[in-house]
C-alpha cells in the first residue's frame, strides 16, 4: 500500500501571477493534474493534495478527480512544513508515503513506480529520484557515497560554491516509510537562507535513504517560471508527437504544430503546418488537417479536409472539405461528402449527408437535410433579441445568394429560393419561394445633365 501527498500550496513567485503555480497549463491540463496523473501506475490507497495559496480555485481544478482529499497549509513555511499538514490525516498509518512536488509535471509513471519498488526491495527509510543535470542551478543538491546512499542534501542557495559544481540533483520527489518520516517532521527547523521548514532536512534525518537517478533527466524539470513552463510545453510536445509519428501519422512541419495530450489521430492522417489540435479531438484516417486550422474538442470523420479553419465542438463526417476559413462551433455537426466553404459560420447546425454551404453563410440553429445546396450569402436570422429559434430546411431544397431566412423556419423538401428573398413564412414542399420587391425598368430615362456649380 502506498498514499501519495503532493506538495501544491505555494503561490509560485517566480511565474509572476495571480494565478497559483500548479494551476498554469501545461497543455491541456494543469501542472498539479500532470504530478497526480503520474502516480497512475502504482494505484495508490490515498491521494492528499496540499493546498494553501488560492486553495479554493485548486480545490476547484481538482473536484472532478474521485478520491482526493485535500488539507490546508494556511501559512506556506516550506515543503517540510507541507508535509507536516499530512500527519493528522496518516495518523497510524504504517506503509509507505510517496511526496510529490505539484510543480513537477513530466515524470513518467514507469519511473515512480521504479522508484517505489527499488525502495521496498532495499528496505530503505527513505528513498528519493535524482537527476544528472547540465545546468543543476535552482535545484537542491545530492551528495551520495559510492552505493547511492545519501550523505546530504543542500539547498541551491545554501551550497557553497563546491557543493553547487556537483550536478547530482534532488527532483523534489520522494518514497518514505512513513512511521520514519513522522518521527522526524517534528525536528524540523528554520536555520537555512529561506528560514523555511524544508522537507529536504527530513531526508537527512533519515537513514538509510537512497538515491536513484532517472534515466531521462527532462522528465524531473520543476516548474518554477514561465521560461521552464515553455521547456516543459516543447518536451511534452516532442513526446505527444514523436508517439503519433510512430503511429503512422504524418507531421509535415511538426515545430508548427500542437497536439494536446487528449487527442487521437488515426494513422494516414496528414496534418500540415500551423495546426493545433486540443482537448478531446479525435481524427480519423486519411484526412488531412491544415494548413493553419485549430480543432478543439471535435471529430473528424476518414477521409476529410480542413483547410484553415477554426472547428470547436463539433462533428465532421467522412470526405468532407471545411474551409478555407470555415468555423464550426457549438455542437456542429456535418454530414458525409459536404462541402463549407470560404467565410461559413455553422453554429448548433446540423447538415445532412452531401449537402454544401459554399461560401459567406452564416447557419445558426439550422437543422438540413441531405443534398442541399445553401446559396452563397444566405444567413439565418436566428436570434429575436430575446430568444433564438431553430430553421429547417429539407432534402434537396435550395437557397438562393443573399437570403434571409427569419426563425422560425421551416422550408420543407424540394424547394427552391430566388436571389435575394427574405423569407420569413414557411414554404410547403415542391415549390419556389420569391420575396423581394419586383425589378423596374424605366425605359428612356437618364440623368439630367446637371448644372456646373458655381465656383
Ligand atoms: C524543491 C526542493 C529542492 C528540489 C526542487 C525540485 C525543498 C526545500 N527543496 O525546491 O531540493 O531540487 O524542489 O523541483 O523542498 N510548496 C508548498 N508549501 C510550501 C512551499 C512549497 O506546498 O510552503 C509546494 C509548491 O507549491 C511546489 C513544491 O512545494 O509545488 C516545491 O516548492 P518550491 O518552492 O518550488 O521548491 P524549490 O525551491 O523548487
Ligand atoms: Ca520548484
């Protein structure tokens, strides 16, 4: 058995904002999500999140994950004085307790769970992830004997200038037999540069405590401002995309494109440059996605094409084109075979299969059948200041260039709208519809030659 504590109390000064640091994207989820989602392969039995600086909007984050508890730490000490928050909510507890930091969001689960075995297989008090770092600045430093076990652990800026050559790190995550740890949190004191509870003199206090180094030093980079928060984005974008290039998807530029961790891509895809596909966003074979387009939360069905356009929320069906500069939103949902077109605004719309909306439209609550043809220019009138209604239009009807078409509305099958119609009454099945006013001709008429204006 083993609980996990994930340190997410601190506001973050260094990030420069009003927001909590564990609170900050890292793509489509927050840094505190990607330290708990790590944990996901050794089940843990608790997950107690510390919380402290804007408690409740992390609360708030985190309320769709069951089985969190959370616990107060109202004045942020330190880490050694988070981890003190736990004791009451542990008390008794005899197995192992794992301590995260929220702000460390690229660990591998593989890893904590190597971590966790190499402790129990070693019978160890504690046992801590280490990194060999290029650039070590910023982290607390790990001084080991030749067997990994640990001699001490020292603060960045409480190092001397020898301790800070060593590059051996302390990734800011931990396994500790927790009757041991609860024996030593009450030692704590304030004697460094911070005058902080550390958790690191906690490890010191311990023995034996050892180190094991992770293989993939990106994968322990804390987040601690917006400089780290980029380089941990570019990491997490290499892997997302190094995995769906193996999984047979073409990247043509992949610098210029995001993928969000939620998305799936079938392979044969083709996504081309500038495109950004997030949330839960699903595409699938054969289409080809971009240039310059953002998916959001939608399904691309085999075989389509985007091409610059902007889909949120909404649902595309095999060999269908979008764009150029199409936007889908709000439940959209088009058939199979269509066509959107150049300028096409569809909103809460649902087209059947082969219908085509080519150019400079607006469909806002329109429900169409299949094989219509929406004239270009035609925009539905869907909102009365007040409320908004739905227009129908059915099979194989066809609107004119410039129609208005007033909700509610229901233009049945088989019709036909003249150019530049208003159409506000419905129009029965198998039938033209013209409603604008009759073209005059005046014969011989021309403009008076007008008189010169006088200077
Ligand atoms: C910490 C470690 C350092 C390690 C580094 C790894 C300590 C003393 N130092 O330093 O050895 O190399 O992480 O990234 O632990 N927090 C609270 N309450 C507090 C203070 C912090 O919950 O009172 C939380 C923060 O929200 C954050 C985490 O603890 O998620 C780490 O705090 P931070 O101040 O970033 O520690 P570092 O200086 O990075
Ligand atoms: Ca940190």
């Amino acid at each position: 058995m083993v609980a996990v504590a994930v340190l997410a109390a601190g506001r973050g000064t260094r990030m420069k904002s009003s927001l909590p640091k564990v609170l900050h994207a890292l793509g489509g989820r927050s840094l505190v999500e990607w330290a708990i989602d790590s944990t996901a392969e050794i089940a843990p039995s608790r997950q107690i999140v510390i919380v402290g600086y804007g408690s409740e909007l992390v609360r708030q984050a985190l309320g769709h994950l069951a089985g969190v508890e959370f616990v107060e730490q109202t004045q942020q000490l330190g880490t050694g004085h988070a981890v003190q928050q736990v004791m009451p909510l542990l008390a008794g507890f005899e197995d192992n307790l794992l301590v995260l930091n929220g702000d460390v969001p690229l660990l591998r689960p593989q890893t904590l769970k190597l971590l966790l075995e190499t402790h129990r297989q070693n019978g160890n008090a504690a046992t801590i992830l280490t990194a060999q770092l290029p650039d070590p600045k910023g982290y607390g430093r790990v001084i080991c004997d030749g067997n990994n076990i640990l001699k001490q652990i020292i603060e960045d800026r409480d190092c001397t200038p020898a301790q800070k050559q060593n590059r051996r790190i302390n990734a800011g995550v931990y396994c500790f037999r927790y009757p041991d740890l609860a024996r030593v949190l009450p030692q704590l004191q304030t004697n460094n540069d911070q005058q902080e509870y550390y958790l690191t003199d906690a490890v010191n206090f311990l023995s034996p405590v050892m180190a094991v180094d992770v293989d993939d030093y990106e994968e322990i980079l804390g987040i601690n401002d917006r400089k780290q928060l980029a380089t941990a984005y570019a990491i997490l974008q290499g892997r997302i995309k190094d995995h769906w290039m193996a999984a047979g998807v073409t990247l043509v530029d992949p610098e210029s494109t995001t993928i969000d961790h939620t998305v799936q891509i079938q392979p044969d895809v083709v996504i081309e440059p500038q495109t950004h596909l997030r949330g839960q966003t699903v595409i699938e074979s054969g289409s080809r996605i971009g240039p310059g387009s953002l998916i959001e939360n939608s399904q691309v069905g085999p075989e389509a094409t985007v091409l610059y356009s902007v889909i949120r929320d909404s649902r595309i069906l095999a060999g269908s084109t979008v764009g150029p500069y199409a936007h889908l939103r709000g439940h959209a949902e088009v058939g199979s075979n269509c066509r959107i077109g150049n300028f096409v605004e569809l909103k809460n719309t649902s087209l059947g299969d082969r219908t085509n909306v080519a150019h400079l439209s607006y469909l806002g609550d329109t429900t169409a059948g299949t094989q219509v043809n929406i004239g270009g220019g035609t925009i539905t009138a869907n909102y009365d200041g007040v409320k908004k209604h739905r227009t129908h239009i059915g099979d194989r009807s066809k609107t004119g260039v410039n129609n208005a078409l007033v909700a509610p509305l229901t233009i049945a099958e088989d019709v036909t709208i003249a150019a530049g119609s208003t159409i506000n009454e419905d129009v029965p099945a198998d039938s033209l519809a013209i409603a604008r006013a009759r073209q005059v001709i005046k014969p011989g008429w021309r403009l008076r030659a007008s008189t010169p204006t006088p200077d």
